[in-house]
C-alpha cells in the first residue's frame, strides 16, 4: 500500500503548472452547499444575543458574479464601549468548513459574553467566511485562502471586510482569539488542491490529535499560551509533537504551542497589533472528541485568555 504522503496528483489542472480561470472554474463547480448559514449561524446569533451586546451588519460578500449569492456579515459587539478599557477580539469561521470554530464562537456569545462585558470591550466575528461554513470548504470562492490574504489591498473579500470592521470598531486591541480547527481534510483535500493549484507539491505531515494553539513568531507571549493549554486540557487532550519534536513540520516551543510568523503569512492574527495573540486547533476527527467538546474547547480557549488579560491588565 501507497504511503500516505505518496498520494496521487490532484485531479484538477496539470501538474507542475498553476491554475488558471478554467481550473479555478472546474473546481468551483463541484463545490455543493451542504449546510445552511442562515440556519445555523444567524438563527442562533440572533435568537440568543445577550442584552449587553449589539449586533453589527459589517458588510455583504457578492458572489452574483460567479453565480451563487449574496451573504451578510454579523459582528457582535459590546453595547456599552467605554474608551479606556481594554478590548478582546474574538474571530471565529476565517475557514468556514472548521466548524467549531464558529460554534464554539456563537457559544460563548451566548453564555460568556456578558460576564466578559463587565470588564472589557468585547468584539466578536464569528463566521467570517460564510460561504465556506455553507460548503464545508477551506477557500472561498475565488479558490483563495482568506487566511493567507489579511493583508493590505487583500483579493479576499472575507478578510478585508473583517479588517475593515476590526479597524472602525475596536481601536486599539489588547487581546486576539482566533478560532480554528485541523481537519483530516487538510490533508486528503485541501493539501492537496493547494499544491494543485499553485503548481507545487504537496508536502505531508501528519494531523496532529488533539488541540495546540499557534502564537506568533513576534509576540509569543509563552505564559499566555500555556494558560490556555491548561485550561483546555480540561475539556479536551492536547496534542504531542511527532517524532521530530513537530506538530505540522513546526518546532513545538512548549506543549502543544507552535509559532508562524502571522503577518508575514497575512494570517488572521496579524491584522492588529494585540499584545497578546493566538491561534486555535481543535481536532474534531480524533476517535475521542465529540462535536460538544470541540466547541468547549474553543469556549474554554476563550475563557482562559480573557483571564489572563484580566491578570496581566491588575498587574500592569
């Protein structure tokens, strides 16, 4: 049997050579819908909004031109802003097929967002990419990642509408959460298409099971990291670097911590300047996490950083 990393090419576009508008086409058109965001991301938000939170339509993504439709983006914010505070920004659905990413989000809304209004300015995006929640897809339609694309001038309508509200509504950030999950796909799918698309090849690593963070390379920040490793291994196992000391071709700087150079990959959290900053990675397929912890997780993620801020703002 075929390693895993031995795969054959993807079956879009020739190997070797980029995509181009025919490419980009076909892939479009086997992308289905397979969920509804009204349904499950909407619905909910607004049935279950607490009254110390206001929610903000911050745009409109237009896919008219490519044959599919229009989606609203919500954001949710503290109805009593007070300048001074300190503000905590919450991201959730930069890839919409990472479900708990946005559920998880929507969950905290609902049962932490008024204890956390308390004592800071609470900003949240919890589906930025509803299109790709809707067909379970990493890209949006344009066959980008808006996780590559939080950068000036951006191609990616998600992460330059998401920049554009965090720069008119949050001033100043002390806090970034970002929500993500690492799915099997990454490797049977999303890899694989990249590769194709780009014209390179696909270069396997094993999916790690369990939950790491990914801090950034400039503010690293390690006792924050840990804190919520700490809290988090309380809902759901952690994971252990492969045999290289690695967790995805990255060196593990503590127990189930990795570190990108966030602005130089235009990732989520680069697009403000948070003291303290990190990304989440939920394993939604190990045998031994359910869909409910999953989402406790990103809760629990959430929960931690936001006392830590709590913290480090008395000692400060």
């Amino acid at each position: 049997m075929a390693a895993p990393h031995s795969r054959p090419a993807y079956d879009i576009g020739t190997p070797g050579t980029p995509w181009g508008p025919e490419e980009r086409a076909v892939w479009l058109q086997r992308q289905q819908l397979r969920r509804s965001h009204q349904d499950e991301v909407v619905a909910p938000l607004l049935a279950a909004l607490p009254p110390q939170a206001e929610l903000l339509r911050y745009g409109e993504l237009d896919y008219t031109r490519l044959g599919l439709g229009r989606y609203p983006l919500h954001a949710v914010r503290s109805r009593q802003w007070q300048a001074g505070r300190p503000t905590v920004l919450v991201t959730g659905g930069v890839h919409g097929y990472e479900t708990s990413g946005v559920q998880g989000a929507l969950q905290w809304i609902r049962d932490d967002f008024a204890r956390a209004a308390e004592r800071f300015n609470l900003l949240v995006l919890p589906c930025i990419s509803p299109w790709g929640y809707e067909t379970i897809n990493r890209w949006n339609p344009d066959a980008l990642d808006p996780n590559r694309q939080f950068k000036p001038g951006s191609p990616a309508a998600e992460s330059a509408l998401a920049m554009a509200c965090v720069a008119a509504q949050a001033g100043e950030v002390a806090l970034h959460i970002d929500l993500h999950e690492t799915t099997d796909t990454d490797n049977s799918e999303f890899g694989p298409a990249k590769a194709a698309r780009d014209g390179g090849v696909f270069h396997w690593d094993p999916i790690p099971d369990g939950f790491y963070l990914v801090g950034d390379t400039e503010r690293p920040a390690p006792a924050f990291q840990r804190a919520l490793i700490e809290a988090v291994q309380q809902v759901t196992h952690i994971a252990e670097a492969d045999a290289r000391g690695c967790i995805l071709g990255e060196a593990v700087q503590q127990h189930g911590v990795i570190n990108y150079a966030k602005r130089t990959l235009g990732l989520c959290g680069a697009m403000t300047a948070a003291r303290f900053v990190t990304t989440t990675e939920v394993y939604p397929d190990s045998p031994t996490a359910s869909p409910a912890q999953c989402n406790a997780a990103q809760v629990a993620a959430v929960n931690a950083a936001i006392e830590f801020l709590t913290q480090a703002s008395k000692e400060s």
